[in-house]
C-alpha cells in the first residue's frame, strides 16, 4: 500500500523527494508504518497507517493482548507514540511519562513526572487533558499544562532542556500536543476562556530557545504578515488587518488560541494550523470581525512569516473555536491534480482549501441539522464572498445580552471537536467524529480581569431535536464533492480520534467505552470491546515483532466528561455540557488505561 499512500498524500511524496526539508528522524518514522512518532501519524494529519495485517475480514478476532494503568484519572486525549521497541504514554494533569518496554512485557524503563502547581488546575477550560507527546532526534517533546515545554532523551528519561512558554497566572495553559518540524518544535497556547492573547512559537529543537512567536490578533509584527504579500482568499489583507477589526485595545485580551494540531507540508514549506474562539463569549463587547480569530494560518516554519489566512466565523457569537485539524491531500479537483487542506470546523462546515494559495474550494455542512447560517457565500464577485451567511433568529449578537437564543445548531462544542478525523487514500474519504448537539445561549456583560474567567455566556445543550435522539454521529466525508457517503449513529458525541488503516478498517472510540471497528467503504460495525471508561482518546496502531498491535487510552473527561471527570453537578457547569452529558454517569466512570489489541496467534 506504501505507493499508493505516497501518491495519494503530497505531503509524504515532497517529505521524501526532499527530506532535507523535514526532520530527517521524523520522516524515517513516519515512513515505517511499524511505528508512531506523531500524534498525527504523519506530517499531513491523515491519521493513516498503512499497516494491513488486521483487516476488514478478520478484525472480528481482535482480543486483549495487554494493557497498562496510567495512575491518573481524568480525561486521557492523544495516544501513545512507538519507537523501535519503546512505547512512550503520556497522562492528563499532572502529565506523567512513561517509557514501556515493548520487548519485556511493556516493562517501565522509566518515568517522568514532573511538579507543576495544581493551582494550574482551575484555570484549565476543560479538563486537565493533554493530546500527547512528539517524538524527534532521539528526544520526547512534552508540554505540560503550566505551559513548560520539556525534551526528554528517549533512551533515559533525563531532561534535556525545558522552557516556560506562558503565564498560568494570566490563563494561559496548556492542553496540545507539539509538531517538530526540522531543526525546531511549534508549540500553541491554552486561555481564550481567560482573556490571553494567543500564539504559536517556534523552539530550537535542540537548545529550547525561543525562535519567533506569532499572535493571532494585534499589530502586523506581532502577527508576522507582510501587509502586502500575506492572503485572504487570494487578496493582500493589507495594514493593521487585524486592529481595524477591534475596537480600541480589546485586541490584547482578544483569544484566538492555538491548542489544535498542527499540520506541515515539506514541499511548500508551510505549517497549517488554526486559530480558536475570540474573548469575550459575549459578541455585543467586541464589536468587529475580531481578525484573527477563527482562521485558518500558514505560516513558514523557519521565520513564522505568514503565508495566507482564512477567517471562517467572522465576529464569532457562539464559541466556534476554529482550531481542528488541517488535513492535507493531494486530490483532483475538476480533472486536475490540487494541493488540497481539509477542515471540519467546530462551526459545522466543512472546508477545502488549495493549501499552496489558501483559495477555498468547497464549504459545506457535515451534519444536516447546522442552522446558524444558511450557507458560506462562494460567489467570489460577492461582498460577503467566503463569509457565512448568518440567520438572524439564532444570532446571539442580533438578540442581543441577557436574552437566551434557542435551539441553535451546533452547540459551542461544535460539530466536532478536536477529536481528529482520519483520511484514506484507498477511499479518498474522510473519517469524521462528530457530536449531533445544539444549544440554548444566552450573553452577558462581564469584566476582565487577569488569571480569571472571561466568559459572559450561560448555555446549556442537549441531542439535536427531531433526529436519531443521540449526541453524536461517526460520517465518512467525500471532501472535494462535499458530501456526506455513510453515517453512523451514537449514543453520545464521539470524543475519540479516528485512525484509518490499509486493512480497509477504520477505528475510532466511544464515550461509553467502545473501542469500535467499521468498514472503511460501507460504515458496517465489524467490531467492538468496552474498555473500562469512556474513550476520548485517539486510536493508534503500530507493528512489534512481525505482529500488528492495536492501541487506545481510555478515562472518560474532556469538554463533553467534565461532569464525570470533574465532579459537576450544575447543569450548566463546564460551560453547559455537564447538564447535556448527565447521562454519560449510568454508562462509564473515571479511569486511565491504555488497551491494547491483536489478532490470536
């Protein structure tokens, strides 16, 4: 499957015509598909392994072949990385490291566990989760949640170098996994619930100093834009692109933060990755488009110089962080071959972009019942060309503070969250986890201040009326055509990450607990196990000895388990999913394990 996977995928083709232009040892990882060195699995987000002993006939007879305990409760996001014969986990707050053995019965070979202030805790949005550990140059790259970005040596567990990369005092956090891309490490920031003014920063990966830093908002050099050679859709965003669309310097307390993934091209040079809600939640306080929120970026990863931008919601009124991942494929396009960026957005459109030029190519809803805009104009001779078209009746802004706008779809957790979908290049589909919820949202004035919520909403959520009665549903997405091909009902929101697989397989995990198995053509369930707590993980596979191993942490938390993980009673705790996911207690409880699984000798 190796020269299909390169064919399909521009990314991995340029990586290896010119590795020179990548991190060598990442790329050597990212070509065995034996091991994982990214969260991602490869530098385009596909989430694609081309392993292919467990496949569509015989994945029935997957078993147990081992698992591990974490020690931590709380929301397990990301999974374990694999290198050679080690397999590194990582843990929720405090974010523990563990290096197992693979070749002596997962022994521990060593553990990290660093002392971070628990006072980080509560400043935390969502749960104490963490997306996981990089792997590059014989190091492991964690970031914890106090904002301390750590290289460990792979072999010892010793530190390398560590560097504070924020202010927990302000908000700023941190709950994102790394991208090492050549001689550096990008890293984002945690806080738009807390007024922080968002970043990416690039690190020397072997010394841990700081290289440059680009803001999502405020004046163009803290941006990184050349006025004149930084795009949107295709047009110069000219001076001060941001501040015109800020009243006054809200800008500085403006949001737009940066804990998705990240997403790199070696052939164009370009890191994608996108930018989250804009602070407060309450639009009234924050007149303007609120540039650069809610955008998707490419930046150049050696001077952070930003290439194109795309704001999806603009002027953002019901927290549609813009930060899911960016898939990139190459795919045909009217009869010609198109370097394409794929996006499920919280705000439930899904886009396509030409990700050398950022023109947008397709913009359209991936779950039916998405209500709060009609369509995004795509009539480039439009004034509102690339915008969404808002319906007045579920506009929080439009409605106005202190008046409760019902019934909009979906609810701030978005169509989908940061859980990553997969793409197979067998298939050319998408495999997308979504959550089929809506909301009631009402807004209110409220003041900043430092290191203390900056919210000024009230939601509660709950199932999407007149439908299948779940939260959630599990789609294949045809992303040049827009279009949804199979679609399968959940109970809950599926909060885990999708992994495709050259088996015709694709797996993802669900909040009750599943790890589940379906067909990558059709959607049929071919299989499931219940792990002991819900899964918010994101499924992972690698090779050992010959033999094809499927992993996944579970411990039910995130934004959608912060009632479980947390404690919450108030319905609308947790910024209102605590009332919405009340069921999710008489299915699952707290627990950190990572399950392994094989097919039977």
């Amino acid at each position: 499957m190796r020269a299909v996977h390169l064919l399909a995928l521009g990314a991995g083709v340029a990586a290896f015509a010119a590795p020179a232009l990548a991190n060598d040892s990442v790329m050597k990882g990212i070509a065995n598909p034996a091991e994982q060195v990214l969260q991602t699995v490869d530098y385009a987000n596909t989430r694609y392994s081309k392993l292919d002993q467990i496949n569509a006939s015989n994945v029935k007879n997957l078993q147990v072949a081992w698992t591990f305990s974490t020690g931590v409760l709380r929301g397990h996001e990301g999974s374990p990385l694999v290198v050679g014969n080690m397999m590194y986990v990582h843990t929720p707050f405090p974010n523990i490291v563990y290096a197992l053995d693979l070749d002596n019965e997962a022994k521990i070979v060593w553990k990290y566990e660093p002392k971070q202030d628990p006072s980080v805790i509560p400043v935390m949005c969502c749960d104490t989760v963490n997306r996981g550990l990089a792997y590059a140059d014989g190091t492991i790259i964690l970031h914890q949640a106090d904002t301390t970005v750590v290289s460990l040596d792979a072999k010892t567990g010793k530190v390398n170098w560590s560097v504070v990369n924020g202010d927990p005092k302000k908000g700023e956090t941190n709950t994102a996994t790394v991208l090492p891309v050549k001689d550096k490490v990008i890293v984002g920031i945690s806080g738009g619930e807390f007024g922080v003014q968002c970043h990416v920063t690039a690190y020397d990966l072997k010394s841990g100093k700081k290289v440059w830093r680009g803001y999502s908002m405020g004046p163009d050099d803290q941006l990184l834009v050349d006025p004149e050679k930084t795009t949107s859709l295709g047009k110069p965003i000219g001076k001060d692109s941001s501040l015109k669309t800020w009243e006054g310097d809200q800008w500085k307390t403006g949001g737009g933060c940066t804990w998705g993934w990240f997403s790199y091209d070696p052939k164009l040079d370009l890191v994608y990755y996108g930018s989250g809600n804009p602070s407060t939640w309450n639009p009234k306080q924050r007149p303007g488009d609120n540039k650069w929120s809610m955008t998707i970026w490419a930046r150049n990863p050696d001077t952070g110089m930003t290439k194109w931008v795309y704001q999806m919601t603009p002027h953002d009124e019901w927290d549609f962080d813009g930060i899911n991942e960016m898939i990139l494929t190459d795919q045909k396009v009217d009869g010609k071959d198109r370097p394409l960026l794929t996006h499920f957005d919280r705000n439930g459109f899904g886009y396509t972009l030409d990700r050398a030029t950022g023109e947008l190519l397709v913009a359209e809803k991936f779950d039916p019942v998405v209500n709060w805009a009609t369509k995004v104009d795509m009539d480039k001779g439009s004034k509102t060309y690339g915008r969404p078209l808002v319906v007045s009746k579920y506009s929080t802004e439009q409605n106005g503070e202190d008046v409760n706008s019902k019934g909009i779809c979906p609810a701030a957790l978005g169509t989908k969250d940061q859980q990553p979908a997969a793409y197979s290049p067998k298939t050319n589909l998408f495999y997308v986890p979504t959550n089929h919820v809506c909301m009631d949202y009402e807004p209110f004035r409220v003041s900043y201040t430092p290191g203390q919520p900056y919210v000024g909403a009230t939601l509660s959520m709950y199932p999407a009326p007149g439908s299948h009665g779940g939260m959630g549903n599990f789609i294949a997405w045809d992303g040049v055509n827009g279009k949804i091909k199979w679609s399968n009902a959940e109970q809950f929101s599926v909060w885990s990450g999708a992994l495709a697989t050259a088996g015709d397989v694709v797996f993802y995990g669900t909040l009750e607990g599943y790890l589940k198995a379906v067909d990558s053509k059709t959607g049929k369930e071919l299989y499931k196990f219940k792990t002991p707590s819900g899964i918010i993980g994101n499924v992972m596979t690698y090779q050992h000895k010959g033999k094809q191993y499927v992993g996944v942490l579970s411990g039910v938390g995130g934004w959608a388990g912060i009632g479980l993980a947390a404690g919450l009673t108030d319905p609308n705790a947790g910024l209102g999913a605590v009332g919405g996911y009340a069921a999710l207690s008489n299915y699952t409880n707290l627990g950190g394990q990572l399950t392994v699984f094989a097919l039977p000798n």
